[in-house]
C-alpha cells in the first residue's frame, strides 16, 4: 500500500492527476497509476463478458445440432437448417404478425401518450394537484407483472369481474376479454399505457422545465394563447427527447416483452398471443429444441438491432438528435 | 393578469382531463384494497364500489394460513436483500473508473458494456450457460444474472461526472489517497441520494422478479413470492387455501376471489407504504439519466 502512494505521488507531481502528456513514461505511469480503478472494473466486465458476450459466442448453436454432450463448440455445423425451419413453420406468419402488430400498434399508442400527460401537467399551476396526479398516476410503474396481469383477471373476469358487471348493467352480454383472440392485443396494450403513462412522462417533464420561460412571455406578448404555446414552444423545446426515446422504442419494436405475454397467454387466445419470445421459451426451454430456439432468438435479435440502427440513422440524417 | 374566456376554457379543460386520468389510474387499485377487505360475497354480486361491504378478512387470514407463501415471501425478502448489496457495489465500481477522465481504455470499456444493451445472445445460450455453470435450482440464480444494470452504470457514472467537483478528488490525491480510498472516503460519502436511488431501483426490480425464477427455479422451495402470486393470481391454484371440503363450491369460489385481492395487497404492501416518502428519489434517478451521458 506504501508503494502505491508513493507511485501515485511521483505521478502526481505535475500536478493535476487528470492532466495530459504525451511522454511514454508517464503513460506507463498512468496505467500504474491508476491499477486499483481496474481492479475495481475488473468483477464488472468480467460479469458482462461472462453473462452477455460467452451467450453471444454462444449464439453459435443457432446453426448447429447442439448436443449436449459434445457441448457448444463440439456440436456439429448444419448452416441455416434452423432458420429455415422457422421460415418454413407453420407458425411463421403468425408469431411474426403477432409480435409486429402488438409491437407497433404498441409504439401508436403508448408512445404519444406520456408526451401528452406531461404537457398538461406541466400546464398546471397549482402544485398540490400536480404532485396528487404525479404520485398517482407513477404507482402503478412499480407493481409487477404478475399481479398487473392478475387485477386484469379480477377486472375482465365474465364471471365476477367488475367490468362485465357494468356490461351487464347497461343491459349488455358479458364478453370473455381473456380468452377472445380479438381483444388480446387492446388489453395488452391499454393496460400497459395505465402501467407506465406515469412513469415515462418523467423525462419529458424533465425536458420542459429546461425550455426557457422567456420564450413564453415573448409568445404572451405576441397573443399566443396556451394551446399555441404548448403547440409552438413546448413541443418543438421537447422534441430532442422524443426523438432519442422513438428511436429507442422502435428499435425493440419485435421486442415484444415475454414477462406479460406468457402470463395473459392461454390456449384460448394463442391465436394472437403466441409471440417470438413465448415461442422461444415453448420449444426451447419446454421443448428442449435448444439450437432451433436459439436461430428464433437470434433472428429476432439481428431484427432489432438492425431496425435501430436503421432508425438512428435516418433520425440523425433529418435533423441531429441521435443516439450516438 | 387578464385572461380570455377562451385560455380559461382550456385551463379548466386541462384539470378536468388530468382528473379523469388520474381516476382511471387510481380507481382499480383502490378496487383491490377495498374488495379485500370487504364480504367476498358482496364483491362477486357487484355491491363493491365505492366503499368496503360486509368487512370481512377472510382473503388475509387464508394467505397467512399459507407456509409455503410465507417462505416465498421470506425468499423474497432474501433475494432482494443480498441481490440489491451485490448491485450497488457491483454498479459503483463498474461507474467509478468510467467516470474518470484519466482512467484509459474507458471508452472502450464503456462501448462493450453499452453494447450489451442492444445486442445480446438471447434466452436459450444464457440458460446453456447458466445450466452449464451449475447455478439452476440454486439461491445464487436469482442473484448473479442480474448483478449489475448497464443502465444504472451509466447513471451513476453521469452523477460522478457532473456531481462530484473534480477539485476535491485531487486535492485528497495530492494528500495521497489511493484511488479506492478517494472513492470510499470522498467519493462515496457525497454520493447519498444517487445511491439510494440506486438501492430503491435494484430493489424493486428483485422484489418484481419471476422471470428468472420461471427459467432457473424448479424447487419449490427456492421460489420468490412472485411465482406463487403467478399460480393464485393467474393460473387460479389455490387448492390448499380454498377448504372444499366442507363447504359448498360457491363458497370457496369467493374465497379464492378474496384470496387474490388480499394477495395483491400483502405482496405491494411494503411499496404502497415507502412508496409516496420515496417517490422524489425515483424521480431523481429518472432525472439524473435524462441528463445524457
């Protein structure tokens, strides 16, 4: 440890520690330097070598027959068998329709929504209201999958659920919501808005309060009215943000989440609840169909990762803001 | 200051939509909390709604009448604990080095950790290794796979950028602390609030899980409270809670619709209490990842 100080001490004798100078020897000496903060970085990237880039390396099964005995190098090549498979698959058209069209009716309709609640909230002055309505409407953001899937159970239930009560009420017949192929992909979505309507508009408020009031009492002197300038002033103040958060949400557009599908999936709704990664978990971890699930995670990976950076560049390509 | 009839019109019009979403927000969990409290009977009748019915806390006394939920309960509570220590002292030393400036190869670094977020090997590959590192069906499955979020690295790592002046950091280098001992004695001690939001996001996070609990868990008695909330809430299993034998089927039908919405309330308990004292920390975490770095 006295060394160390000592070596640091030397090193530091310039001066500041984050000054820059191109001498080898004091390179050397700033690799010396500073060994305890690769330590420290060390157990990280050793998590994320070990946990994200080795199942990548290990991705290689997808184009393999993976045996277990043989391991994941040890499995024989067999090129795109798997891939094709899936094209070929019966299932094909309807994991992908799925997956696409709640992933875009997804971005239609949960993505404006927080822009919009951020907005208003930001019109208001009274601050007691605006906290009530904050702390409000951010709660559900922290109840998890499983008992959100389940209020929806207890809600839509045809039997004993408050909604079809009203249905019946208002002289209607119950409808089955969960089991009725048709209405999966509206609850999947509206329920999800509820969740996180809240939550997301955090960063758009954030984004608000930096717009120069300023330019507010200029547009007043004008006769803009409110709606103008929310219209004129907030949105065009915000728009940075919601481009970097479209190019994000657009990019995991066949990402579909498997937390809450899986849990609303029954054998009745299957029809339009079977997605990419409910699919995989079915015939790979259930089915034990490892290397023919992998190629379905994979292509849904390369789909995604290709869509974002598609989207990024087109993004920066039109008027600066992207990702990096 | 005058204001048009027309700005008032959209000033009221702009409180009352604002009111209508935050009931539609508030209206089913306040549901759940007075449905489990109220005569299960009225609840499936419709006779609930604005008010408990007939009091009655049968769904409560058969969930505490339940070990295993109790052991889930305490699993979680275990998960939650250990996974959350191990996050915040895995996402400092990860956020440290790549928020100092001298610290070389950090972009490099940065990049095959951000990386992660965008692209990975998917579901099957991690459960081969996860499988292959002998972890599935142990405690520690629930823990190491999700040690660290990139996420709150990069959080973290903006709060020391912008947060911690660079000043004081060198001045405690010139009196010659090593770099662990900057960042435990300096560091750290100014970094109060963007830690506790870290606890508050890890925790959370570890208290919600089943995810991984469904891929890696098969012993009943290592599951985490969500996945028997999986098997009462959405697979309806509740045949040990729900006595039929002596009662008729209606019966116990209400009581497993009492049983739910104690079940939601029990499980969210800890969060709906700490909830509103913390809520301005979530929001600075929120905050400070806006900031882009």
């Amino acid at each position: 440890m006295d060394s160390q100080t000592a070596v640091n001490k030397m090193a530091g004798k310039g001066g500041s520690m984050y000054e820059k100078n191109g001498r080898g020897s004091s390179r050397a000496a700033a690799w010396l330097r500073n060994w305890q903060l690769y330590l420290l970085i060390a157990p990280v990237l050793g998590y994320f070598i070990v946990f994200h880039y080795i199942p990548m390396y290990g991705v290689q099964i997808a184009f393999k027959d993976y045996i277990a005995s043989k391991g994941i190098t040890g499995s024989p090549w067999v090129g795109l068998k798997h891939v094709e498979r899936f094209f070929d698959s019966f299932y094909f058209a309807r994991i992908l329709r799925n997956t696409l069209g709640i992933g875009v009716y997804e971005l239609i309709a949960g993505f404006p929504v927080p822009i919009v609640l951020a907005l208003l909230l930001h019109e208001v002055r009274s601050s007691k209201f605006r906290r009530f309505v904050q702390t409000v409407t951010y709660a559900p953001h922290f109840l998890s999958t499983v008992v959100v899937v389940g209020m929806l159970m207890m809600f839509l239930s045809p039997v004993s659920g408050l909604v079809n009560a009203v249905i019946v009420w208002l002289g209607g017949q119950p409808v089955a919501f969960l089991t009725e192929p048709s209405w999966f992909k509206s609850i999947y979505v509206w329920s999800g808005v509820w969740q996180s309507m809240g939550w997301s508009s955090i960063i758009y408020l954030a984004a608000l309060s930096g717009i120069d009031p300023q330019l507010h009492e200029a547009a007043k002197v004008d006769g803009a009215g409110r709606l103008k300038r929310m219209w004129h002033i907030n949105l065009p103040g915000i728009a940075p943000t919601i481009v970097v958060l479209l190019i994000l949400n657009i990019g995991s557009i066949l990402g579909v989440g498997f937390e809450k599908v899986f849990l609303m999936q029954n054998s009745l709704n299957m029809e339009a609840s079977d997605v990419i990664a409910t699919n995989v978990y079915r015939s790979g971890i259930l089915g034990a169909q490892y290397s023919y699930s992998a190629a379905v995670g994979l292509f849904n990976a390369v789909v995604n990762f290709v869509l974002l950076l598609t989207v990024n560049r087109i993004a920066r390509k039109m008027g600066g803001s992207s990702l990096w | 200051m005058l204001e048009t009839r027309s700005e008032r019109i959209t000033g009221i019009g702009i409180y009352v939509l604002l009111g209508v979403v935050t009931l539609i927000v508030l209206y089913p969990l306040f549901f759940v909390l007075i449905a489990s409290v109220s005569n299960p009977g009225s609840v499936i009748r419709g006779e609930v709604w604005l008010w408990p019915k007939g009091f009655s806390l049968v769904g409560y006394e058969r969930l505490f009448g339940n070990k295993e939920l109790l052991r889930g309960f305490m699993n979680t509570v275990m998960y939650t604990v250990v996974g959350t220590a191990l996050n915040v002292v895995m996402t400092v030393a990860g956020a440290y080095p790549l928020s100092r400036t001298d610290f070389k190869g950090r972009h490099f670094f940065t990049f095959l950790i951000v990386f992660t977020m965008f692209f990975g090997g998917g579901m099957i590959p991690t459960y081969l290794l996860i499988k292959s590192l002998g972890l599935l069906n142990t405690f520690w499955a629930m823990i190491i796979p999700s040690a660290v979020s990139v996420w709150n690295i990069l959080i973290m790592r903006t709060f020391f950028q912008s947060s911690i002046p660079k000043e004081v950091q060198e001045a405690a280098f010139m009196d010659g602390c090593s770099n662990i001992k900057i960042l435990l004695k300096v560091v750290l001690p100014l970094s109060g609030p963007v830690l506790a939001v870290m606890v508050l996001f890890y925790a959370v996070g570890h208290w919600n899980a089943y995810f991984s609990a469904l891929l890696y868990l098969s012993d009943r008695d290592l599951y985490p409270m969500q996945l028997f909330l999986r098997e009462i809430l959405v697979q309806n299993q509740m045949q040990e809670m729900v006595d039929i034998s002596d009662d008729t089927l209606a019966r116990s039908l209400m009581d497993a619709e009492a049983i739910k919405y104690a079940a939601v309330i029990v499980t969210n308990l800890p969060m709906l209490i700490l909830y509103p004292f913390l809520q301005k920390y979530f929001v600075k975490g929120v905050m400070v990842g806006a900031i882009k770095g």
